[in-house]
C-alpha cells in the first residue's frame, strides 16, 4: 500500500510538472500569435529560433523532393530548401498555420490557459501544439534561456506561403 502511494504521489507530482510546464509555455505560445497576428517582425524574432525552424522546414523539403524525385533532388533540393528556409520564417507566412488553428486577424487571441490546452509535452522537454487533443504536433517549442521558442514545424509545409 505505501508503495502505490508513493507511485501515486510521483504520477501527481510528473502531471503537476507537465501542466506547469504547458502553462509556461503557453505565454510565449500567445505572444507568439500576437506577433503573427500583427505582423510585428521583432516580437516575432523575440519568440522564434530562427536557425532551428529554418533546418527543420529545409529537411521536410529535401525529404519531400528526395521522395518525389529522387536523385535530381539530391543536387536541386539543397539549394531550394537553404532559399526557402530563409523566406519562410516570417509572421506573415505563419499567419496560415494560426488560420488552421483558428486564428484569423479578427479573431481575439486567446488566454494562456486556453492555449496551454493545446499544447503537449513532450518527453524531450520541448511542448508541441496539436489541432486536436490526441493529434499530431504542428509547431514545436522549446524554452531557450527562459523564453519558449518556436523551432520545429512538422505540419505540411505546403501550407507555408508567403502572400505577395
């Protein structure tokens, strides 16, 4: 019996550690949106690991292209990817993906607590945001000198594109 009380207080204690931890999170995650939301470049940059979301988007086109086209891929793709990383980590670009998740430029961004519920932790220690409860991640976070950064997208990245 004490036993599965101490195993009892650890899985309340890892919970309450992972509910803290999407809280957290969630502040960043919400002036993320804000920036996005409003274009704002700098606050944009502020909750953004510029070189990791870059690589992350730069393999998922190399791995698509790879895919898709084999060896020819091997010698464009680089190139293509290295252009397309530079361009794509923009507010404006990500305006689409906060659209997937409901967020137009009308659309009151919600509180910290709201979109803690969207996030997940992850076993690594980074939190990711799903579109639904048990769905895949989209966006992955991770906290970088006590700021949550955005530095993966494992979403399609055809839906990144910039409007002209």
């Amino acid at each position: 019996m004490r036993r599965l009380l101490l195993i009892l207080a650890a899985a309340t204690s890892l919970a309450a550690c992972a509910s803290m931890q999407r809280l957290g999170a969630a502040s960043d995650v919400h002036a993320l949106l804000i920036s996005i939301r409003d274009n704002d470049q700098a606050a944009f940059d502020a909750h953004v690991d510029r070189p990791a979301l870059k690589q992350a988007i730069q393999q998922q086109i190399e791995q698509k292209a790879a895919k898709r086209y084999g060896d020819l891929a091997s010698l464009l793709a680089p190139g293509l990817a290295e252009f397309a990383g530079d361009t794509l980590v923009q507010p404006a670009v990500f305006k689409q993906i906060a659209r997937q998740y409901g967020y137009a430029d009308d659309t009151k961004i919600p509180g910290a607590i709201v979109i803690a519920g969207a996030l997940k932790p992850l076993p690594d220690g980074r939190v990711c945001a799903v579109k639904k409860k048990d769905g895949p991640c989209t966006l992955v976070f991770t906290k970088e000198a006590g700021v949550w950064k955005l530095t993966g997208f494992e979403g399609d990245v055809k839906d990144l594109r910039l409007k002209l």
